[in-house]
C-alpha cells in the first residue's frame, strides 16, 4: 500500500514547482534543449550570408556556435541532436559543413577525423538516405547544406519541384509533394539552390521552374510569420536562409527575415535550440496535469491565464497551411501553426475552467464559444482512415503527416468534454453541439492501430533506445486515457493496453528504455514493435493488428520520469483490479522516491520534432509528475 502521506507531499512538492514556472503573466513557457543540429544549421546559414555579404557581421556568432559544437562531439565522434542525445549520422553530417562553411577546418582537424570515421562506419550517404527512406524532408536539406560546404557533388543534391508551390494551396494535397505539408518552404528554397547551381537537362523542366521562380518566391514571403522563423523552428528557417543566401537573394526580405529570427533566437552560451518555445503545449499541460489533482483552476490561475489562452486560439486562416479558424498552436508566436494536438489539449484545458464555481457566466460563455469553434475545426481536420492528422487533412502518404493515435486519443478526450459540460453552455444559433456519431470511426482506427502486443505507437514522441526509435509507453498511455475518458476501459483493446504496460515494468519500477534493451542486441526477453504501422493479415491471431513484437536483449536500466508518469497515470484506471495494483504501487513508490531526491525534474530527450529531431523539454517531468500523482491522490486517496 502506499503511504498517503507521502503521495500527498510528493504531489504538493511537485504542484508548488510547477506553479512556481509560471511567468508573470500568468501562463507557462518552459525551456527546449538545445540543439547541435540547429546550431550547426545556423551557423551553416549564417556564414553563406556573410560569405555572400561581404561583411564580417556574423562573425561573433559563428565562432560561438562553432565553440558551442566543438564542445559537444560525443565519444564515438559523432553528434546528437541534444546534449543527451545519442550520435546520429544526420547531425553528424551538418556539424562538419558548419565547421567547413564557417572556415574552421583547420582548428578543428581532430574533431572532424572522429566525425568522419562515425559517418562512415554509418554508411555515409547511402546510411543517411536509409534513415528517412522515402520521405525527402530532411535529406534533401542536409544535402543541400553539403553540397553548400562542397562535402558533395550537386548532382547527388535530389532536385524538389519548387514549381509546385505556385498552385493554389487547397490543392497540395493532390500534388504528391515529396515533402510533407510543414516543409513547403523547404521545398520553394531548397528546390530553387539546387535549380541555380545545377539546371536540369530537360529544356521543358528548365522552363517550367525558370517561370516558376518569382511567383514560388512570393508564396515564401506569404508564409514567413512576422517573427522570421518559419514554425519558429531554427533548422527549417537555416536551410531557407542558405539556399536563398547561396543564389544571390541574401538581401531579399524572405532572407533578411530569417537571418533576423537567427540572431534574435541565438542563447547567451552560443546555441541554437530546435524551436523557440511551446508556451501553449506546456501551458495546456499544466492547467490539465493540475485538474488531474481534482485542483480548481479557475481559482488557482485567475483569469490573465484564461485571456492569454483564449487569445492564442487563431481566428483567421493561417497563411502556412491555409487552415481554417479555430484551432491552437503549439506557441502563442506568429511562426505557430493549429494543429490536433494543441487543440484538443487546449480544449480540455478550457473545459476545466468551464466547470469551475470560480468561471463567471460571461467566462463562461467566451470558454464555450472558443470550444465549440475549436472542435468544429477538429471534426474538419478528420482523416477518411478514421483518424486524425497533425496540421492537414488528407495528406498522409509520408511521416508525420499521416494520422496518428496520439493525436486521435486526445482528439477523442476533449470531444467527450460535451457530455461532460454541455449542460454548462446556454443553447444559441452558432453552437452546435459536435455530432456524437463520428465517435465509433476513430476508435476502430484506434482498433485497427494497436500492434498485436497490445501497444501502441505515437507519432511525435519516441525513444532513441528502441530499435524503430519507437514510444510505445507514451503511445499506449495516451491512447488509454481515451478508453478511460469515454467510460470504455472493459474493451478487449484497453485491456490489453494495460497489460503490455504492466508486462513492461521495468525491475526498478519504472518504464523507459531498459524495456527494450540497448539498440538492435537481439535476445528473446523483452519485445518491440515497428513503428510502421503497416496493417498485418490475420496469421497473426489479431486481425488488423499491427506488426508482431521482434525481440531484443535488456540491457541497464533508464527508466525515465515521462514515461513512468504516463504508464502510471494510465494503469490508475484499472487500480480496482487485483492484478494492477503491485504495478501501480512499485510505479508510485518510484515516482515518490523521485520527488523525495529531487531527481523528478531530470528531462529524458523523448519528444520528436519535424523529420525525427530529439529535443526534451524542461516542463514535461514536472507537468507528467503532477498529473500522475494528482490522479493517484484522487483516486487512492480520495479524501
């Protein structure tokens, strides 16, 4: 049993630091990890501007990026996309154009011996393709970037059909890009370096994109945010500045902006890091994790919580996605971009202030207005596969823009908010209740996404331990609480949820990477799952499932503060039941100890960025550990 007067002072602890992160106006920011992949990118972009300038402007923040590296290589020589990432040959790759770009080979010969034997021990170009497959988001990037630095030759640089760009937006879709919806701008500036410094041979192509430039130039200037940043990421803002800085465009205003956005987002220590923040992700996950403690947070946060929330909702089209009105972001900047992860989380954030005695009718009635306009924007966003997408419906051909059941568990919670709070809103001719039968689609989804072990696998968290650099942990705690929030945990799906995440405990406690082992040594103790989720037949004995589990050696233990926050949480929907509840209890007890030592604010590097980019946020152990511990005060000890 646990002790209830411990659980109550970890949760306290954990509930008071939280509390205390917030700014002054009233709202959580948090802190991204840096980057070595943002900064080798930057300093990439920054010293072919200067190049091209023929100032010495930049110099202070070259040579600090460049410091910033040198002091970074991991042991194997290689680099990893945080400072507790493991070396991958990507990051690797952009850290030695950086040094080569910004003039610094010659002071740094032993550091890119060491990185050049990690790249070829990964299979040079040929391994960095394998990385991303079909999928030519980030490859043609980093190539660009080589090619720049003269590491390779243009004709190994793919050519993007940036022409492509100057048709009307609701038809990208159709087009079959060969990069997904975020990276358009990717697509215009990369596509046209690679035009500039080698043309095509087919005259027809040649004439085609020659026409195409002015007008896909134009579409870049309509998407870039009035901060620079293009979703105020630093990478994906570095290769539109180096490819357009290349051809001669370092003065035009798409460059110029994105150089400015470089400069402003620069840290004291000479780092980049992947984005500049995600006020709104970690805000909407704090006012959840408090309410999972049965906390009032209309009382708690006041009412400059609320208008700050409320005013981050977009309520005009977007000019990068072309979506409609109504949906968040995952930061109130004008580089954020509405997507069905902020917006449900921002949706069930508004529902706990609904149901609060402290939410005056006038409160109230803004709080309905945003929901009900926010889930109408959901119920568009819905993918004919029954779930749903991240920033575009109906793409889904390559990664991270496919539906995902992370995104389609959360969609699901803040839909179930209406039969919880609808009561609470006074009818009227704009709000329309969201139709309850569109619920049964996604959970066959769902169904039809659970891998035959009975995890599942998340779009945008993974876990550089797992073979597929996977997170069935988060996937398959976010997925439950869908199954716990519609009243559905007796299902065949949920029950065997709860089951692999009691199955994959580890000794300790707690869950992480010791489940699955160190990287690819097979054994035949523990199991993973591809995270292709390609549908398998019925040999499997479960049909529709997704692929079986291949085995891999356990290895030591790194259970992390996220994932056992998570597993927690989720198992506490099944604490009646006799045979969770020594799982529940060790999971606690490690998460108490945690707080006690004051370790449970340690962040592990699980969460995916744009085309795989680890980063870790400092808020997700605090926010995870109070939600966890909330619940568990609500649920074991209830008085």
């Amino acid at each position: 049993m646990i002790d209830n007067s411990r659980l109550r002072a970890a949760y306290e602890t954990a509930k008071s630091e939280l509390l205390a992160e917030r700014t002054p106006d009233g709202h959580w920011v948090g802190e991204l990890s840096t980057s070595a992949l943002s900064t080798a990118t930057a300093v990439s972009a920054l010293a072919i501007a200067q190049k091209h300038g023929g100032t010495g402007r930049f110099d202070s923040l070259i040579s600090g990026g460049i410091a910033w590296l040198v002091a970074h290589q991991n042991d194997d020589g290689g680099f990893g996309d945080t400072d507790k990432s493991y070396s991958n040959i990507a990051t690797t790759m952009l850290v030695v154009a950086a040094i080569h770009l910004a003039g610094h080979s010659e002071q740094h010969k032993e550091l890119l011996v060491r990185a050049e034997e990690y790249i070829d021990a990964k299979g040079h170009l040929k391994g960095l393709r394998d990385r991303y497959g079909v999928d030519k988001t980030f490859v043609v990037p980093i190539m660009t970037n080589l090619a720049l630095a003269g590491l390779v030759e243009w004709k190994e640089v793919s050519p993007l059909p940036f022409e492509l760009a100057c048709v009307p937006q609701s038809w990208y879709r159709f087009m079959r890009m060969p990069v997904v919806s975020y990276a358009i701008p990717a697509l215009v500036a990369i596509g046209q370096c690679r035009y500039f410094h080698k043309k095509p041979w087919n005259p027809v192509a040649r004439m085609v994109r020659s026409l195409s430039i002015s007008r896909s130039l134009s579409v870049l200037r309509q998407m870039q945010p009035e901060s620079g940043g293009y979703l105020e990421a630093v990478p994906l803002t570095s290769f539109v500045v180096m490819s357009l800085a290349s051809t001669g465009r370092q003065d035009h205003a798409v460059t110029r902006e994105g150089i400015k956005f470089l400069e402003d987002s620069v840290r004291p220590d000479g780092s980049w890091p992947i984005d500049t923040n995600l006020a709104t992700w970690v805000t909407t996950l704090s006012i959840n994790a408090l309410a999972s403690g049965g906390e009032d947070v209309a009382a708690l946060l006041g009412p400059q919580c609320l208008d700050w929330l409320l005013s981050c909702q977009h309520l005009t089209r977007h000019p990068f996605t072309g979506a409609d009105p109504g949906g968040w972001g995952w930061s109130d900047l004008s580089g954020a971009v509405p997507d069905a992860d902020d917006t449900p989380g921002a949706l069930l954030a508004l529902e706990n202030w609904m149901i609060s005695d402290h939410c005056n009718k006038e409160d109230r009635d803004r709080v309905a207005d945003a929901y009900l306009v926010g889930s109408a924007w959901l119920d568009s966003l819905w993918n004919r596969d029954g779930g749903w997408p991240t920033f575009c419906r109906g793409w889904g051909r390559l990664p991270f823009d496919r539906s995902g059941v992370d995104l389609t568990a959360h969609v699901l919670r803040s839909f179930c908010v209406v039969d919880r709070s609808w009561h609470m809103i006074e009818p009227g001719p704009s709000r329309k209740r969201p139709l309850p039968e569109l619920l049964p689609w996604p959970f066959k989804y769902l169904r039809r996404h659970q891998h035959s072990d009975g995890s599942w696998s998340p779009l945008w968290f993974g876990n550089q331990d797992h073979l597929n650099e996977d997170n069935p942990v988060y996937g398959t705690s976010k997925v439950l609480a869908a199954y716990r929030d519609l009243d559905m945990m007796d299902s065949s799906e949920a029950k065997r949820g709860l089951a692999w995440l009691r199955q994959n405990q580890n000794p300790d406690g707690g869950w992480g990477s010791g489940v699955w082992g160190k990287r690819g040594v097979p054994s035949t103790q523990y199991g993973v799952q591809s995270a292709k989720c390609k549908v398998k037949s019925e040999e499997d004995g479960v049909p529709g499932s997704s692929p079986s589990p291949q085995p891999l050696a356990p290895s030591p233990l790194h259970s992390s503060i996220e994932e056992t926050a998570l597993a927690v949480e989720a198992l506490l929907a099944a604490a009646g039941e006799l045979e969770f509840q020594q799982t529940i209890e060790k999971g606690l007890t490690w998460l108490i100890e945690r707080v006690e030592r004051g370790e449970h604010r340690n962040a592990a590097p699980i969460g995916f960025y744009f085309a795989k980019l680890w980063y870790y946020e400092k808020l997700y152990p605090l926010a995870f550990t109070v939600s966890a511990l909330g619940r568990a005060v609500r649920t074991l000890s209830p008085a």
